[in-house]
C-alpha cells in the first residue's frame, strides 16, 4: 500500500447552518489522503498504473461547489465519490476547514475529518 495525499485545496464555497453563509460564502481548505497499491506505477512510470492527483483534485473542487449544512455531509460526499470512481483506492480521508467560521470568537479555523474504507 501507498499514500498520496492533497494538502491545503483552497476553495470559496457556500457551506453552513446559517442562511448568510448561503449566501456570501467563505474561504475553505480541503486535504485529502487516500491508500491504494503504488508498486505497479513505482515500476512503470505510467500514469495510467497510478491515481491521478488531477481527478482527485476535481472530485473535491466540484463536491466543495454543492451547497452543505454541515462540513460532514460534504466530506462524506468526497469519500464515497472517491472510491466511487477510482476502484482501486482502498481507503479514503479528507479533513475540510472553515477559515474563520462565524461562531463567535477568534478562531482560525474548524476542522472535520472522515475515513472511509471500500467494503
């Protein structure tokens, strides 16, 4: 087994409870860690023996774009899209950030991370 892993995708997109967050959005990071068999493509060198940073990176883009109430849906969202469309992915976790989340304090950010794993 093999690690690749997406740090720190930065997307504005429109998540949360509150009906302002609808509307006027807010920053979001986004990494991703996914487990899969990279012997075969740490011998080829062929892009097609690996997974493709490319298609992992727009799973993301293109589920953080659908509007959530909660980082957790939409974390699960990109998981289950992930092993959905990459069969040879094993296990899955992504960790979604809210930069400066409107809870009524100084915080940097609030961070959920989910795992997955093919059954």
């Amino acid at each position: 087994m093999g690690v690749i892993k997406l740090k720190n995708i930065r997307t504005f997109s429109y998540h949360g409870c509150l009906i302002e967050e609808g509307k006027i959005g807010s920053d979001y990071t986004v990494d991703l860690k996914i487990k899969t068999n990279l012997q075969k493509s740490a011998e080829t060198d062929h892009l097609l023996d690996t997974v493709d940073y490319v298609h992992l990176n727009k799973i993301v883009t293109e589920e953080m774009a659908i509007r959530s109430h909660l980082l957790e849906h939409v974390a699960k969202r990109i998981n289950i899209r992930v092993l959905n469309e990459l069969e040879t992915v094993e296990k899955t976790t992504v960790w979604v950030s809210k930069i400066n989340p409107p809870i009524g304090g100084d915080v940097e950010s609030v961070t959920i991370k989910l795992t997955e794993t093919r059954k």
